[in-house]
C-alpha cells in the first residue's frame, strides 16, 4: 500500500501550521476615555494634509485599475532619494515586499536568518516560503554581526536585518552592516529593513543606498506607514539590483499598490517640511521618554527611532503585564512584547506631547504603587 495516500482534505505545505500568526498592537484601551495609541509606532503627526487631499481626490474613479507599474511614484521616490527609478519596486506595505523577497529567493529547506528579536515578519514570511528560520543571537539587544555570520551555511539565502531594529529600537552603524555584507557569500540576499531610517539621527547610520548601489546581493526596503503616517493605505517600496526587481515583478500582484495610496505616497513625499515636523517631534521627546521613564527606576534601551523599550522587573505588582494593564485603565496602549522573546518589557511608541507626558506620569504612579 501507498505510504502516500491522500489526506482526505487539503492539507497546508510543510511549514505553514508552524506559523504563529502576526498579533499587532492593540487599540483599544481598558479605561473609558480618551485613547492613546502607542503600541504601532504610528505617527502622533498624522500624514501631510496634502496626502489626505491627494487620497480624497481619487474617491470619484474607484471603479478603475490603478497604473499598476506605478510609474509617478516610483519616480517621484527616484527623485526625492537620488535613485534609479527602475530598480525600485513597490508593495502593499513593505511587509509585502518582505514576503516576495522570501517566496522569490527561499524555497524548501533552504535556510533564512534574521537575529532574536528581529521584525517577526522575518520568520512568517521564510516559513511561508518554506524554508528553515535561523534565529542568530543579539549582543545586548542589538544585532550581532559575528553571530550572524556564524549562521551562514550552504543552504542560506537571505538575511534579514532591521535596521534601526524594532522592538529594541538599536541599530548597527553602516560599517558593520557593510563587515555583515562583506563576510556574506555573493550568493546570499541581505535585506537592509530601514523602516525607521528617516528618524536616525547618528552620523554613523546609512540607510543602505551606497550598499545596494555597489552590490548585486543587497535590497533595502522602507515604508510610507512610519513618518509619512500613511499605514492605513499599505504601501512600502524597495530599491534592488535590477535582477532581483526583475524577479519581484514576476511574482507580486499586478496591482499590489492601490490608486489611493500611490496618489498619497507621492504628495507624501512632496511635503518635506511634514516630515521634518516629524523629525524634530521625535529628537525632542525621544530622549525626553528615555530620561524621564530611566528616572523611574526603570531601563530603558537606547533607541534611534520613534519607540522605546521599557523593562520591568518581574515581581509580582510591578511587571511589564501589570503595568500594561494599569497603563491601558488610563487610556494609555502600549505594546506588550512577549512573541518577540521581551517578556520583561514593553514597547512604547512616542506620541504627542500630551501622550508622552500622560505616559511618565502613569509609570511613575505605577511605581509608586497607586492604583489607576
Ligand atoms: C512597521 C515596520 C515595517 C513597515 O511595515 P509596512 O508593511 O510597510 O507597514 C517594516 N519593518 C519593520 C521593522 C517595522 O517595524
């Protein structure tokens, strides 16, 4: 008799049941008020008024297919960046892009590395491919370039790197991503995930441009749900070595960006004083949160982009699940970050004033012990 019979319904392939689904942040809160959403490291800015016009401006032609080469954006991305528009693909989020690099590169039993508190659509989107998740150990919440390397095998074929990284908010100065990149064999696809890259401000940083721009085995994706505060229209773009878009462009849905977003995206990118509103926004109240929540007796890893990571102590009263519930009674949504292996502490993303200052008040009567 066959070993192989049939299973008597569909069965999923080898690695999808594995997949524990993507949770994201909560919005809703426990208390009655108002709601403060810090738990999606969404913009307290909100997009440019000139997006909200541009997006509205499309409502009477929803009937017709959007360009679905996206030829405007693109270039208005090549202009704004100093890229070649031809090597830039665009996707319904960046997590869409994150997905077809795996299903283009990885297949199965092929191996995919990305480090222990990587972005976990690193691990869905490998499995979903089929292939073998590697999980390479961090150095004090930051990737580790060596351990990473020490991964590597003849079955790898891509890297993952978020950089900077959420939830750890830590990134890895360009001279070690370009050692990571060195040390790769030429064969490997290392993705440079720069989703919070516009609110770095380090003189050591790089996004990933030059990298991508020298080399056939590098892509860097980024997004338009982050500072351009456009999440809800699902729209995120990579630039790659044109063998690789030729590849993306053979798999990704023909009109993977909707007419909405490419319209917002490119009035978005025309508003570079929202933007810098965003920046400075954040370069004032991301070392305020860090300074004022470190005060509270609590630690606080150093973060370059718009959250940080809070960590409690784990005694009963006073851990990262009972603050998150006294936060949540205030109206106050933080994100709990037990699926990325942070038990201990929570992720909280910087918000308005009102929000960042409502926030620190909350902790510190939490660490006083009052109730909410
Ligand atoms: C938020 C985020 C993204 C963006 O995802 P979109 O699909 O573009 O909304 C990508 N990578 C990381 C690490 C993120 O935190």
């Amino acid at each position: 008799m066959s070993k192989t019979l049939p299973a008597d319904r569909p069965v999923p392939r080898p690695g999808i049941l594995a997949i524990d689904p993507y949770v994201p942040g909560k919005s809703g809160a426990a208390g009655g008020g108002k709601v403060h959403k810090l738990s999606s490291n969404e913009t307290p800015l909100g997009p440019s008024p000139r997006a909200i016009e541009a997006f509205a401006s499309i409502a009477s032609k929803l009937e017709l297919y959007p360009d679905g080469s996206v030829t405007r954006l693109r270039s208005a991305i090549a202009t704004r960046f100093g890229l070649d528009a031809a090597r830039i693909v665009c996707g319904n989020g960046s997590d869409d892009l994150l997905h077809l690099l795996a299903a283009a590169y990885v297949g199965p039993g092929d191996e995919g590395i990305f480090t222990t508190h990587g972005f976990l659509v690193y691990r869905i989107a490998i499995l979903a491919a089929g292939g073998v998740p590697v999980v390479a150990p961090e150095k004090d919440l930051t990737a580790d370039v060596d351990a990473i390397l020490g991964c590597v095998t003849d079955r790898t074929r891509i890297v993952y790197l978020a950089n900077p990284n959420n939830p750890t908010g830590t990134y890895l100065p360009f001279e070690e991503v370009k050692r990571l990149h060195a040390g790769l064999p030429k064969h490997v696809l290392l993705v440079l995930d720069a989703a919070y890259a516009e609110y770095v401000r380090r003189n050591d940083y790089a996004e990933g441009i030059e990298l991508v721009s020298t080399s056939d085995n590098v892509v860097m994706t980024r997004t338009f749900s982050k500072i351009f505060g456009l999440a809800n229209l699902r729209l995120g773009w990579c630039y790659a070595p044109a063998g690789i878009c030729d590849a993306l462009n053979r798999i990704r849905g023909p009109f993977n960006v909707n007419g909405p977003a490419l319209e917002a995206g490119i009035a978005a990118l025309e508003d570079t004083g929202h933007v810098q509103a965003a920046i400075d926004h954040n370069s004032k109240w991301l070392p305020w949160l860090i300074e004022e929540v470190s005060r509270l007796g609590l630690r606080v890893t150093p973060s370059v982009a718009n959250f940080v990571l809070i960590h409690f102590p784990q005694s009963p009263g006073k851990s990262a699940a009972d603050a998150e519930a006294f936060l949540s009674q205030r109206g106050l949504v933080l994100r709990g970050v037990g699926a990325y292996g942070l038990p201990d502490a929570l992720r909280l993303t910087v918000g308005t004033e009102e929000a960042c200052r409502l926030v620190v008040a909350a902790l510190r009567d939490f660490r006083a012990g009052q109730h909410a």
